[in-house]
C-alpha cells in the first residue's frame, strides 16, 4: 500500500502558494499605486523590494513543488519541510503593512497639525 498517489497534495499546495503570491503582488501593486501619490520615491523603495520578494516567492513555490514529489516518489512517507516562501510571504506581507503604516501617517491630519 503507497502513503503517496501523484495528482493529489503536491498539486494543490502548489496553486495555493500561486494564488496567494498573485494576490500578495497585486496588493503591492495597488500599494505602489496610491502610495505614489504621497512619495513616489517611497513608494518604489518599498514596493520593488516587495515584489522581487513575492517574485521569489513564486519562484520557491515551484522548486517546492518539484523537490516535494520528487522526494514523495522515491519514498511514500518522506516529509519535506522548508522555510523560506513562507518566509518570503511573511516579509512581503509585513512589508505592505508597513508600507500602508507609513501612507496612513502621512496623510494623517492630525499628524499634518502637530509639524
């Protein structure tokens, strides 16, 4: 009996990955957009970093992938474990958050009273 049958977890953990670095880059893109419109210069210093991280990310999904099946083939119960797009993920999401920190302090009016 195999632990393993091709076309099932792999797979979907894969277009899961894909879904959520789409959705991660269209929301540094739409950061990079309304963002331009406080600091053009800010906005890109945080969102190209952003993207090439979201990039990686897809990028990692994919390597993933093929490393996990590739592992699961030649042994049923192997575990395969790894860090780095969940890492790159988080990043990428923390760097959005700042990056909506900053465009909410600078348009902030009560902020725009004190200076």
């Amino acid at each position: 009996m195999r632990i393993f049958e091709s076309g099932l977890q792999p797979e979907r953990t894969l277009l899961a990955w894909r879904r959520t670095c789409l959705v991660l880059a269209l929301g540094v893109a739409v950061s990079i957009r309304y963002g331009a419109i406080a600091d053009p210069l800010l906005a890109l210093l945080i969102g190209v970093p952003a993207l090439a991280l979201v990039g990686g990310a897809y990028a990692l999904t994919s390597i993933r992938y093929r490393r996990a099946t590739r592992a699961l083939v030649n042994d049923p119960t192997a575990a395969v474990s790894g860090g780095r797009a969940v890492a790159a993920v988080t990043l990428t999401a923390l760097l959005i958050g700042l990056a909506a920190l900053v465009f909410v302090v600078s348009q902030s009016s009560v902020l725009a009273g004190w200076l």
